[in-house]
C-alpha cells in the first residue's frame, strides 16, 4: 500500500489545500493529512476544529478518488511523523519560487534524517497559487470575501469566529 503524508497548519484548509488533497489522492493509496500542532503560531481554530474540518471536506474526495484520506494531528519531527503512519512519500505543495527555496532545504534535512522517505512536490493550479491561510484569515478579520479561496463550510466557520 503506498501512503503519502500531506502535512501542515491547515488554519484553515483552503482550496488551495484541496487541490493539492485531490491531486496527492491519484499517487496514493493512503494519504495522510499531518494536521500540525504548532503552538507557535498561535492558531485561529483549535485542533479539533482544524481536524474536522480537513475530515468534512475530504470525506467528499476520498469518496470521489477511491483513495482513504485520514487527519493525523502530530507535535513530533515530521519525518518521525511520516514513520508514524507507514508514509513512504511526503507530499508537499508549492505555490512559488520562494516555496520552494524553503522546502528545498526540508527536504535536505529530511532525506539526511530519513532516506527512505520521499518528498513529492505539487504545484498548485494556477487559480490557487495566491492563496494562504494567513491571507485568507486577514481577509475574513477585514470583512472581505473569502468564498473564492475557501470551501463553504469553512468560511462559515470564518465568519461565525471572526463576524
């Protein structure tokens, strides 16, 4: 069985995010979804919140793909997350150069940390490459319009914590 981990903040998922679910979901059998607990960031949505809204949104994809798509929160070294849940690949998506620049060197520390362990990269579509969460949440707290970048039961969700 192959098994691909697609990890990050996800504060909120956005269809950016979703594009990249759906996209992973065609190399995989299995694709995790590493739901980052990152206290640093000081999230707008819990965990649990985070979670159920990835499960919501990809209960729809796994059904359309034939692909098992899980939400694993973790708080450990990504590649010790990756051994957690038997991923052999890791499934990262760009939106730019300076994505790229970034992830260039996780992948350095990840393949010295674990060879085994493959990175994947997945470009956004170009509709999607604008978007990130951080953007989309200054957006909401302003009173704009996030429809377009965000699937409906999110921005509900935006707007009942930030209306």
């Amino acid at each position: 069985m192959r098994v691909g981990l697609y990890p990050g903040t996800f504060d909120p998922i956005t269809l950016g995010h979703i594009d990249i679910i759906r996209r992973a979901s065609a190399l995989v059998d299995k694709l995790v979804i590493g739901v980052a607990i990152n206290r640093d960031k000081g999230p707008l949505f819990g965990l649990e919140e985070r979670v159920a809204m990835i499960e919501a949104e990809c209960a729809k994809l796994s059904e359309q793909t034939g692909t098992q798509i899980v939400a694993h929160p973790f708080e450990n070294l990504l590649i010790d997350c990756a051994r957690d849940v038997g991923a052999q690949m890791i499934i990262r998506g760009l939106r730019a150069v300076a994505d790229f620049e970034y992830e260039y060197q996780m992948v350095g520390m990840n393949r010295v940390l674990d060879d085994s362990i493959e990175t994947v990269f997945l470009m956004a579509e170009a509709k999607h490459q604008a978007i990130a969460s951080k953007l989309v949440k200054e957006i909401a707290r302003l009173g704009g319009d996030v429809t377009k970048f965000v699937p409906p039961l999110v921005n509900q969700e935006l707007t009942k914590r930030l209306g």
